[in-house]
C-alpha cells in the first residue's frame, strides 16, 4: 500500500507534498473529509507499533481538554485520533510496509529517500 493521510488546509502538509513528489501511485486521504476508520488506525498501529507515536500533542483539542495531566493509555491515544482528525499527527506516509509519522525532517527525509527508491 501506498498513503497519505494528511490535511488538505494544512500548509505544512502541501510542502512535504510538493517536496517529496509523490508517484500517481499513492493514494492521499484528506483526513478532514474522509474520516480515518478503525481499520485504517489499526493498519498505522501494526506498521508503527504504537497509537502514542501517532498521536499529536500539538492538537489544540490536546490543551483544551488539559490532556497531558491525564495519564493516557493506548486505547485512549486510538480512541481520540478516531474521535477527531487534530488528533492525528500528520502527514502518515505509508511506502508498503513503512511508516512516515510527522512533519520532521529527519521523518520527511526518511519518506522521500523510501519513495524515491521504489
């Protein structure tokens, strides 16, 4: 498989887009407007091995609901991504059975070096 989950509004997002140059094999999934199901979040879990490390807590929602002073399970960083986009760190790049989490540049270099030697 190859993905994107990312945030078409998201200026970040459009720049490791256009940076990386994305073969027409991939396949981008707005996560605002096509909701992320159980079974995608599980696919991003088996590949990353943590729901943690694809959780944001840079989300707004994040410090509105004073979520770092809570002690945050698995199951609970699972059920706030399925619960609203924010919650996703982005982009995912999924190139077949690797993930890309985040807007870093150590994680975007990873990404396009995978890409571009498929």
């Amino acid at each position: 498989m190859q993905k994107v989950y990312y945030l078409k509004t998201c200026d970040t997002c459009k720049r490791i887009l256009k940076e990386i140059d994305l073969p027409l094999s991939f396949e981008l999934q707005g996560i605002k407007d096509q909701e992320i199901t159980v079974k995608q979040i599980e696919q991003m879990h088996k590949l990353s091995g943590s729901y943690e490390a694809l959780f944001s807590k840079r989300a707004i929602l994040y410090k509105e609901r004073d979520l770092k002073n809570e002690q945050l399970t698995e199951e609970d960083y699972k059920r706030f991504i399925l619960e609203h986009y924010t919650f996703l760190k982005r982009p995912v790049i999924i190139n077949k059975n690797e993930i890309f989490i985040g807007n870093s540049k150590k994680s975007v270099a990873a990404a396009n070096a995978s890409i571009q030697g498929n």
